[in-house]
C-alpha cells in the first residue's frame, strides 16, 4: 500500500485558528464537580479547583472552553450560581435527571479560565431562559460598573469584568431532547431578539448560531436554511455538534469517521454558502463554523441489549444512573485505542476543513466523554483519546497545505476513500512541517510518500506513533500509561518514503 502526498506553499487550505483546539465542559455527571471542582480536598486549591486538572488543562493550551452546557443550559438560570456559596439552592436539573447544587457557577468558571489560560466561551439559555436574562448575563460579564448587574459581580469579589468575548445563542434547540425546544422560525426569531440585546450590552462580542446537527432529524440542514436567512446579519458563527459512534461497523468503517464528519462539516459549509449566496449585501461576510461538540461516544453506559429498558424514556434520561442524585458519575467512558486512532482522524479532518471551521471543542474535558478522567482520591488519568487531542493541540498550527494526492483506497461505508489520510501544517516561521497520518488499515502497514521538493530542504526530525497490537486496549487508573504514543526510530532523515504501521495514527515533524 502506498500514498503519495505532494505539496507546494502556496497551494493553501488556510491557517489554523488557535480555537480549533478548545473544548467543552457541562454541568453533567462529574465534569464540573469531581472534575474542575472538588472542595475541601488537600489536592484542591483554596478555591476547590482541583490542582491536577488545572496543570493538565493548562498544557494542552486550549483556544476556549465552552460552558455551562450543552443540553444542561437549556434549564439554567445562570443567577442560581452566583453570590455566597451557602446561599445557594438546589435545583432539579432535567436534562440529565441530577440535582445542581449551584456550588460552581459563571464567577467560579471565569476564575478557573483565567488560572488555566483559557478564553471563556458562554452558553446562554434560549430554551427555557428570557432573552432579557441572556442581555443581563452579558451585563454582569463584561460591563465594567454602575448598573445592578456589573455592581453584582463586584459585590461578588470581581472588581474587574470579565469581557467574555465568545457567546452561544443556545444549544441543539433543533432536537426535542432539548429543554424548550422549538422551530427553526421560533429559534430565528429568539435568537434575533437575544442578539440584538446582548449587542446592546457589548457590541464587541461574537455570536454563535445554534446549527442543525443531527444528521437522522427531519430539519437537518433545512434548519441552518432557515435560521441563517434571519441570522446571517447578527452572527459571527454557526455552531454544529458531531460524534461517532463504534457500533459494530467494523474497525476500517470506525476509523474512516473522519470522511463522515468532512461531509457533515461541508454540508454546514454549504448551507452557509446557500443563504450567502441569496443575499448581495452578504457576500462581505464570511461566517465560520464552531464545531463547539466534536468526540467519539460509544454511549457505553446504555445496555442497548435490554431494549425493554427504554420503555419509552428518550436517550438522554438512560444516561442517568439514577434520578436526582447530585453529580453521578454518568457517560463515563473508557477509551481504547481504537476510539484514539479515530479521534486522532477527525482531528486530521478539522485541519483539512480549517477554511471553514475556526472554532472546535472536544467534547468533553474531564470524566464525561473525555480525554482526562480523575477519581475522588485525587488520581488523574490521561485517556487513550488525549493523546491524539494534545499532539494535534501541539504541533496542529500555522498553515495546512492542500496537497495533491494519489495512492491507494478502500472502500467503506462512507464511500471510496485513501487508505492514509493525512494532513500538513506548514510553520513557515521556523520552517517547520507537521505531518499527521492515520493508517486506517489495520491488516498491513502502508507508505506514505511525502514530495516537499517545492517546499525546500526538509528533514525529518521526530516520527512520533500511536499503534498497538490490540485495538480494544484502554488506560485505567492501575495501568495508566498501557496505550502511549511512542517515537519511532529515524533510520533516515532524508527519507521521502515513510511506512506507518497498520492501524496507527502519526506525527511526522520535519526541520
Ligand atoms: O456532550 C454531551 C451532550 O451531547 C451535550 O449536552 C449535548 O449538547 C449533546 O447532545
């Protein structure tokens, strides 16, 4: 098997923003609580944040973190977090049948970001929230002093505003999952009316449309359609949501995800590109896509076995282990190798769609579908999927070349598609190239063939791999490091021909 990938600079698909490494994390199970805040613990600081999380967080050198939700922002109402913690209700939090102790809310999470060196990115509630309380969220956020709200964060010991540049206008408010859920018209009109207000707040910010993401729903793509006619004006970005799933397809199938998340980006692009090309007055603007959920989630905690079990409760509910408890530990998933080498494809497919995609948030961060899981003792886990996450976060940034490709397919349930798929980031400072390779056959190793001879000398410096004879292999608090990427021997820095072993994913650098 073999691949030849042929570069030249100044055929470019475009610069990589540094949002497309953020990621997400939700007031669910123990992402928040056990994860960013755990109190009174002697591996916690004197605010709660757990020590270990903020140094593993802090180097994998995030664009932004999303917060508070997801579907869990749809039923929250942001005043319920803030002021002295022992005030603080209790609330029943439906969109994963827990309780809220409101113990963290948005001044904890604006802390916690800025101890972590992470811009905030923040969800308002537009199902069952006004749009007048999403204006004054963004009053209390980034209004310097003088009116209820900005006065509040101060009496809540934040002299300085927080100048939150980045707001989602809601989540999934195209599924019926989700908490006031509505039509593309009605989301249209909401989504207008909160805009223009949170604008009135701050003209400054940015805001993300809620997109269609789900593939299976009647309104899928009909959706953006519809909301962006009225959007397109008060927006900056449209938000879509993407997982895959290993459902027994077979490991060539689950690891050619990738071409099913390029079609699902391109079909976002494309309607973007639809409701710009109606409108004259449009074709300034560019609005770029946030792919603000993104992960393999295999739902491994759903007994899909014991179908009777469902009894009619949607998917979201039976991911609860049981009602109304506060933070369970749900949608805690243990990732193989198999799941990294996948997640490490999509994030080679981000690279390639960078013209399009400017923001990209794993989802999730800690313990629910996440690349990081920590235990109540204070251990920390580095799941197989952080890998493939931290080395793109590393070396994914400067310029992804477009390279012409020839070499060998196979055919998958997404179509016809290269055996290694691959993606080039061109540092043109230091004159530096990071190549990213899957090898997604799993039966024979496979040579790439990368021709660089209109980029100059180049020599390779570093072959790192993630491979491994058994795909199902995870990480576990016993055997943390059992499934790590390795170096793999140099034997010739000048060599154009690399072979990369079966079923792996790659990271070439060259000087
Ligand atoms: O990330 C978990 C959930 O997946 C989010 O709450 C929701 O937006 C999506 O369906």
């Amino acid at each position: 098997m073999k691949s030849t990938y042929s570069y030249d600079k100044l055929f470019e698909i475009g610069k990589v923003d540094p949002k497309v490494w953020s990621s997400f994390t939700e007031h669910l199970g123990r992402s928040i609580y056990g994860g960013i805040y755990d109190p009174d613990k002697d591996f916690s600081d004197e605010h709660g944040f757990r020590k270990d999380v903020k140094k593993e967080v802090k180097d994998l050198n995030l664009g932004v973190i999303r917060y508070p939700g997801g579907n869990f922002v749809s039923n929250y109402n942001w005043k319920d977090g803030i002021g002295p913690k022992k005030d603080r209700k209790k609330t029943m939090e439906f969109a994963w049948s827990s309780i809220e102790t409101n113990q963290f809310g948005i001044d904890d999470f604006c802390e916690w970001a800025e101890e972590v060196g992470v811009e905030p990115m923040i969800a308002v509630n537009l199902g069952t929230g006004s749009i007048r309380s999403a204006a004054e969220l963004v009053e209390y956020c980034n209004h310097d002093h003088g009116t209820y709200w900005s006065d509040l964060r101060i009496k809540n010991g934040h002299r300085k505003p927080y100048n939150i540049k980045y707001w989602c206008l809601g989540n999934e408010m195209e599924g019926d999952w989700q908490a006031g859920h509505m039509s593309a018209e009605e989301y249209a009109k909401k989504a207008r009316e909160a805009a223009k207000m949170m604008k009135w707040v701050d003209k400054s910010i940015k805001l993300v449309a809620c997109g269609s993401s789900y593939e299976m729903l009647p309104t899928y793509l009909e959706w953006d359609r519809t909301i962006m006619k009225e959007l397109y004006p008060y927006v900056d970005y449209i938000s879509t949501h993407n997982y895959n799933m290993n459902s027994g397809q077979g490991n060539t199938d689950f690891l050619a995800s990738w071409k099913q998340l390029d079609t699902h980006i391109k079909n976002t692009k494309n309607s973007l590109n639809f409701v710009q090309s109606l409108q004259t007055k449009y074709r300034d603007k560019q609005i770029k896509i946030c792919l603000d959920e993104w992960n393999v989630w295999n739902f491994q905690d759903i007994k899909l076995d014991n179908l009777d079990d469902l009894n009619g409760m949607t998917t979201f509910e039976l991911t609860s282990a049981k009602k109304w408890e506060e933070h369970p530990a749900i949608l805690q998933e243990k990732y193989s190798l198999l799941d990294a080498l996948t997640v490490g494809g999509l994030g080679i497919d981000i690279l390639n769609n960078t013209d399009a995609v400017e923001i990209a948030c794993l989802a999730q961060l800690l313990n629910v579908i996440a690349p990081i899981t920590t235990d109540e003792k204070g251990n920390l886990l580095k799941q197989t999927i952080y890998y493939p996450f931290a080395l793109l976060s590393k070396y994914g940034r400067g310029t992804v070349l477009q390279p012409q490709v020839s070499g060998d397919t196979q055919k998958t349930s997404y179509g016809v598609i290269p055996v290694i798929e691959s993606a080039t980031v061109y540092d043109e400072a230091k004159h530096q190239l990071h190549v990213f390779a899957l090898n997604s056959d799993t039966e024979n190793d496979a040579t790439l063939s990368l021709n660089f001879t209109r980029l100059g000398k180049t020599s390779l410096t570093q072959h790192i791999q993630f491979t491994g004879n058994d795909l199902e292999a995870r990480n576990t608090f016993e055997d943390p490091e059992k499934v790590v990427p390795t170096e793999a021997t140099v034997k010739d820095a000048n060599a154009t021909d690399i072979v990369l072993a079966k079923g792996s994913w790659n990271v070439l650098n060259f000087d």
